[in-house]
C-alpha cells in the first residue's frame, strides 16, 4: 500500500510539474488531477489516502477564512440577495439535470434527482444511499460534473483574460511561527469537530470558521507560508484525480453523456444567471459567475484565488448554496416522490 500511495503522490507531483511548465491555469490542481485521472484510468494501480485529501482540504479551509476582514464580511453583506438567488438557481438547475437523466437515459427518478442536486459529491452520494437510489449512477454523476467544471472554468477565465479584476487580500500577511502553530492547531480543532459532528465538508468548513472567525475578530495569528497553499491544490487534484478507474468511460457512457451536457447546459446558465446578477451586485461578472458556477466549494475557492477574482464572494455563494442544497435536497424528494407515486 506503501509503494501505491508514494507513486500515486509521485504522479500527482508530475502532473502539477508539467503544468507549471505548461503554463496552464491551476497548475498544481489541474496538472496533479489529469495526470493522475489518466494513469488511473490507463489501469495504473496507484492511491491517494483519505487524510492526504482531508489534508488539502485544511489547507483550502484555513486559507480561505483570512480572507474575511471585518470590512470584507461588510461587503459580502451587500451581496446577501444575490447570494440567495444563486441558492435558488442552484436548486433550479436540479429540477434541470433530473429532467434531462429521466428523459435520456434508463435511471429511475430518485437516482436522477441526487445525480442532478449541486450539493457536496458524498452527502449527495449518502441520501442517495439513505433513499435507495443507484449509489454508483449518482456518485459517476458528480465525478463527471467536477471534473468538467474543474477543467473548463479556468480556461475559459484565462483565454477571457479576467484574472485581478476583483483581488482581496487576506488579514494577516506575514508568517509567525508560534502563531503559524496555533492556527494550524485551532483550524485542525474545527476540522475534527466538523467530523465528529458530521457535518458536510468537514475538513474544508470547519477550518474555514475558525479561522474566519479569529479574521473576523482581528485577531491575525499568522498568514500560511507560500508553499501551503499550492500543496493544497497538489492534494485536492491528486484525491480528485484517484477517483477515477479503467472502466471509467464504458461504465454507462450514455449516462455519462446525458450528465455532460446536463454540466455544459448549467455553465451555460451560470455565465447567464452571473451577467445578470451584476445588474443588482457591484461585484465583478466574473466574480458573480463564479459563484454560481455548479462545482465544488474547494475547487471553486482555489479557481478565486489563484485567478484574484473575489475570494470571500465566491466562497460565500458555495457555501451557502452547499449548505442549502444539503438541507432542502431530501424533503424535496419525498415530497416529488409522493407525486410520482
């Protein structure tokens, strides 16, 4: 398992390598996820272990919570509506996707209402399980959908050339030692009450109150060191990447299919829903699509930050549409599934 794991990592490093070399956007995250996908897919018997991905995802927690000044939260406030709106085009786009599956492909009702629902990849997977519906269906689902947005987003932002529209810098700016060890222990604390309590997202939400909330307070222990971040990005691509195995494109490809362009269709409304968004927000657009963007909290946070393109904003609106999915997602289907009877 040993040797699995450290050449799974070895490929990961490559990959980010590569694409710092290749001068593509998210190098350290999209280059670890491709050549890692790849390998996986090729039939390359490596592995990434659960606390290397909890691992990326403090990182991902931690530092997004210094970006939220007293002044920051201020203007996150100022934003409140918008954010609601992209909490119901959210759950709009799951009526969408479950449409589409149910008229494209074989799966029953259920299997494509948890396939479709914008919510955290295992909490979907998990009331999918609680609600009897196709775990592994709903789980390709989600891996096909972040995997699209992780990899189209930032090249589209690139090629769109709207990188430091909307910069935000975090509250603390130089690194401590003896502070630097307190954040990380305090952010580690959260982490593992997020879990305990079994909360979603645990490893990225639980550091990110905690140090949100010693921001927020303007209590600056430290800034994290240059090379933290980035290896958060290599452990996000590299765990994001493993998921994938060799029977991965002729497992149900007409399926995989109908969620693409279920994926395509919601980026497409996104692009939409954010240009209009900027009529009520004094937001940047595409800060504003970013937030609406249906990927994940961790990959959309590293896309804001490493694009300087409103960190906290984004982070708000996939948290809050996160959180709200989560919630909303399984009374909505037993109250639809009463009606399908």
């Amino acid at each position: 398992m040993r040797v699995r794991v450290l050449g799974g990592f070895g490929i990961a490093l490559a990959g980010a390598l590569l694409a710092v070399w290749a001068h593509l956007p998210l190098p350290w995250m999209l280059g670890a996820l491709l050549l890692t996908a790849a390998t996986r897919i090729a039939g390359v018997r490596t592995a990434c272990p659960r606390p290397a991905r909890n691992a990326g995802q403090w990182v991902i927690g931690a530092s997004l919570g210094l970006y939220f000044t007293p002044q920051v939260i201020g203007h996150i406030g100022s934003n409140a509506g918008p954010i609601v709106v992209g909490m119901l085009f959210a759950l709009a786009l799951a009526f969408l996707g479950t449409a589409i599956l149910r008229r494209f492909t074989d799966v029953d009702f259920k299997t494509a209402w948890f396939s479709s629902a914008i919510g955290g990849a295992s909490e979907m997977a998990n009331l999918a399980e609680r609600h009897g519906a196709r775990i592994d269906r709903v789980a390709t689902a989600h891996s096909v959908r972040v995997l699209l947005v992780v990899v189209t987003v930032p090249f589209i932002f690139q090629w769109w050339g709207v990188a430091g529209l909307d910069p935000t810098v975090p509250g603390p700016r130089d690194v401590h030692a003896l502070g630097l060890a307190a954040l990380v222990a305090l952010t580690i604390v959260g982490g593992a009450m997020f879990t305990k309590l079994r909360l979603p997202n645990p490893w990225v939400l639980g550091p990110m109150l905690v140090a949100m909330v010693l921001t927020a307070s303007s209590i600056e222990l430290s800034a994290l060191p240059d090379y933290v971040p980035k290896a958060g990005q290599l452990l996000i691509g590299w765990s994001l990447g493993d998921r994938y195995r060799p029977d991965f494109f002729r497992a149900a490809p007409r399926f995989m299919a109908a969620v693409a362009g279920f994926t395509v269709l919601a980026l497409a409304l996104a692009f939409g829903v954010g240009a209009l968004l900027s009529l009520w927000s004094a937001a940047p657009i595409p800060t504003l699509i970013l937030g609406t963007t249906p990927g994940g909290i961790a990959e959309m946070a590293i896309t804001a930050k490493v694009l300087q393109l409103g960190v906290p904003v984004v982070t708000a609106f996939h948290v809050t549409r996160m959180v709200f999915v989560v919630i909303v997602t399984g009374p909505i289907y037993t109250v639809l599934a009463r009606r399908h009877g």
